[in-house]
C-alpha cells in the first residue's frame, strides 16, 4: 500500500479487500438468484447488488489519495521552509 503508516495501512488494505469482497458477493447473488428468470434483469440486479461495493471502494480509495497529497503537501511545505531559511 502507499500509505507510510503500517497499522493504517493494514487496516485500509483490510477495507478494501472487504469492500472488494462485498461488490462481488453482491454483483454474484444477485445475478444467481435472478438468472432462472430472466438474462437482462439478473444482469441488471447484480449490478445494482454491486453498487455499495463499488461505492466502498470508491470511498476509500479517496481517502487513501487525499492522505497520500496531505503527506505530499507536508514534504513541500518542509522543502518550502528549508529555502526559505537559506
């Protein structure tokens, strides 16, 4: 992962992971509950099964960019200051 800190970084990837995990069982039971039915409509269900799964992934990969341009923002304030100093 691209995050510094470990125990987050654990945590994030075990978020996402779950959230993967989410989009997929979603995205499958629906389909397999919906197929004896009809084609386009089991299709359509498991998408929108897939939908909150996609949302969590979503969101925390945000979160994973915007801590990732915080930390690069505190590296260009620190080089900002040191020539400032000089």
């Amino acid at each position: 992962m691209r995050l510094l800190s470990k125990p987050i970084s654990f945590i994030v990837n075990f978020l996402l992971g779950s959230a993967w995990a989410f989009m997929f069982i979603g995205a499958v039971t629906s389909f397999l509950a919906l197929y004896s039915d009809n084609l386009f409509v089991a299709i359509s269900y498991a998408f929108v099964g897939s939908l909150p799964g996609m949302a969590a992934i979503v969101l925390i990969e945000h979160i994973i960019t915007n801590k990732e341009q915080l930390e690069e923002l505190k590296k260009h304030t620190q080089l900002l200051e040191e020539i400032n100093n000089k």
